[in-house]
C-alpha cells in the first residue's frame, strides 16, 4: 500500500493546490465583487448564474464562497481528479501488461482492490477537506467570517458526490484493459452534465442538481447534511464498491 501511496502522492498534491489557488484567489477578489455584484447580475448570460448571483447578492460571502469552493472548483477538478484517480487502478495494470505479475502478489484480490480504492479515495477528497480548513483565516484577510463546522459538512456532502463518480469509474476499470476511453467518456459525460445544469429547461436532468449552491447554502443554514440526498449517494458507492470487487474477482488477467 506504501507503494501504491507514493503513486498517487504528487497528482493530489497539484490538485490540491489548484483548489488551494483557486478559492485564495477568490476570496481576495471578493471585495470587488461585492462592490459590483448588482453589474454582474445584469450582464451574465444565463438564468441560473444569475439566480446563483442574486442569491450571493442577498446571503452575502457564504453564497460566494459556496458558489466559487465547492459549486465550481471541487465540482470541475474534482470530477476530473475522480476519473484519473480511479480509472487505471486495474485497467492501468491491464494496459501495461503487469495485471498479472500484480495479482501474483501472496495477498488476496479484495484486499488488493480495497487498498487501490481506498488509496485514491483519499487522494481525491484529502485535498478537499484541507483546502476548506483554510477559507475562515483566508475570509479573515477581507473582513468576513463562515462557519468552520458548516464547511466541513460541506465537505462531506461533495466528497459524497465525488465518490459516485469516483467509484463509478473504479468498477469500470475492473472490467477494461483500456483506461483512456473509458477517462475520456466519462468526463465528456461529466461536461455534458455540467453544461445542461446552466439551461433551465433541462436543469433538473443534470447530477449537478445534487451538488449546487441551494445544497451548501441548506446545510450552513440547517447545521446538518441532508439524508435524502447523501444517503442514497452512500448507497450508490457501496453498491458500486461491492461491484467492483465482484467483478475484479471473476477477472482473468
């Protein structure tokens, strides 16, 4: 598992920074957008960006903070750090013809599996915990305050979200020996999900729904994550780690 650790160490790294990058940035602007917000309300394209904004407009910096944290950076990066951690755990072994020398190890195929899923799990969500920790001192430096327990909720309910994509692509590794397609699919279907949220007629089809401004604004306003929405997304990761683990099981090299 050391090995395998080391492996995944430098991409979550870079991918933590870029999340780091790109709420510091954020934040520091966010005195000049409050000081435009009712422009940029006038000039933006579509319905449901500017509803995000009128929103901002009247909850204040949590709106944004929410819309800029976990709406855009952890949902853009982290559907893409989804796919590239989970999609060569075996159908990387498989492309570069050392599936077989790996599952010559004297250790059994589900605690194989489990230490890949497990690995890239963390590499994935680890950097979305630890860059939130860090937005109540960065509010600090422009005279604004969220709540710490609020964003860690927060947190939680997006690794969630994540974690499906995430654990989606694993099984699908499990069954190929071709990583790149099976990477570029479901990130063309991640764009495609990604851009219909912003048409309001087909807004409710995309499973961005599950993971927007109006999902992180209830949980800072409620103090708790929503059970209807993270339960069933619990299940689906469970279901499909299971799935995974079948499946790697009946797999001949």
């Amino acid at each position: 598992m050391e090995r395998t650790l080391r492996s995944y160490l430098v991409p979550s790294l870079l991918y933590m920074l870029l999340l780091e990058a790109m709420i510091a940035a954020a934040i520091l602007y966010w005195p000049d957008f409050e000081e435009n917000i009712d422009t940029y309300g006038d000039i933006l394209p579509f319905e449901s960006v500017r509803k995000m904004v009128e929103s901002i407009s009247d909850t204040g910096v949590a709106a944004y903070v929410n819309l800029q944290h976990f709406y855009k950076a952890c949902n853009v990066l982290g559907t893409a750090a989804a796919v590239f951690f989970a999609v060569g755990a075996v159908a990387g072994e498989a492309n570069r013809g050392t599936l077989e020398l790996w599952l010559s190890r004297p250790i059994s195929r589900a605690r194989m599996l489990l230490e890949r899923y497990v690995t890239g799990a963390l590499a994935m969500t680890v950097p979305i915990f630890l860059t939130t920790a860090t937005i109540p001192w960065l509010l600090e430096q422009v005279g604004e305050e969220m709540s710490f327990s609020g964003l860690m909720l927060s947190s939680v309910h997006e690794s969630l979200f994540l974690m499906v994509l995430y654990s989606l692509a694993f099984c699908l590794s499990t069954v190929t020996s071709r990583p790149m397609p099976v990477a570029l699919g479901l990130l063309f279907v991640t764009i495609f999900q990604f851009s219909i949220y912003l048409v309001m007629e087909w807004t409710h089809y995309s499973w961005f729904r599950l993971a927007d401004l109006d999902d992180f604004q209830t949980i800072l306003r409620t103090g708790s994550l929503d059970a209807s929405i993270c339960v069933p997304l619990a299940v689906a990761n469970l279901a499909l780690l299971f799935a995974s683990l079948y499946l790697f099981h009946r797999r001949v090299p």
